[in-house]
C-alpha cells in the first residue's frame, strides 16, 4: 500500500451524471483523492484494469453490466480481489444491502449520502487488510446461510 500521505485514486462508476458530480464533489472535500469516472458497469471494469484504483465505488443499476456483477467480477480475479469496493445505491432495502455486501462489497451506503460518511467509508475500506476482507465476507456467508 502507499504510504499514508499518498494521493489515492478512487474510480466512481455511476451512469447518473448528477450522481458522478455529487460524488466527485462530496470526495474532492476530503482533499486526498484523484478521482476518475465510468459511466456503466463494462466501462468501469476497463478502468479498473487500466488504472488501477485504491477504490472503488460502484451503484448497482447500471447499463451492460450491474454492480452486483462488477464486484464478483472484481473479487473473482486475483488482480483485483483485494480492491476496496463500496457500493454507493439508491436501492435502500435490507435485502439489497445483503445482497451488495454478499457479492464482496466492503461497505454499502445508500444514497442520498452525506458527504462525511463516503469519505469515512472510504477510509475503512483502505484500512482493511485482505485477511479482514476475506474473513468479513466468510463471515457474511456463514451469516446468511444461517438465516435461510
């Protein structure tokens, strides 16, 4: 990981241009983040690879591919399975929010969202180590399995 004063680059991937701008904004507050943007799941997955962020953060109704999708994805391949991923959603039901973080989401915050509590987020899931990830995630699994 880079060292703490680092610049940290953050992809938003959103296909609401207002939205990329609230985000863009509300990050650009915390001073200490490059931001870029992807405007649809398949785009956003180019990014990734192209760019290499520190994080990412993802809504989940996109066009060509959602972000459900873009995390397993993500996860799934060992060149990416330990990126930081939020998922930032207007779909604010108990189930989405399973849902999101049981497809290897970080964290999941339901928009609308304040500005302090991305940039919060953000920081949590840049602590996170990939033993924290990966048992965080096990531990969601077992959890679930347990409900059903």
């Amino acid at each position: 990981m880079d060292s703490g004063n680092a610049v940290k680059k953050v992809l938003v991937i959103d296909d609401n241009p207002t939205i990329v701008e609230l985000i863009k904004y509300a990050v650009s507050l915390h001073g200490s983040y490059q931001v870029s943007v992807a405007y649809d799941g398949v785009q956003g997955l180019e990014r990734v690879y192209a760019e290499q962020p520190d994080c990412v953060i993802i809504d989940v109704k996109m066009p060509r591919m959602g972000g459900y999708q873009l995390v397993r994805c993500l996860r799934g391949d060992p060149r990416t399975a330990d990126t930081p991923l939020i998922i930032l959603s207007a779909m604010t039901r108990e189930e989405d929010q399973m849902a999101g973080l049981l497809s290897g989401a970080d964290e999941y915050l339901t928009k609308p969202f304040k500005p302090t509590a991305l940039n919060e987020a953000i920081e949590r899931v840049l602590r996170l180590t990939p033993d924290e990830r990966q048992s965080r995630t096990e531990y969601l699994v077992r959890t679930q399995s347990e409900r059903e």
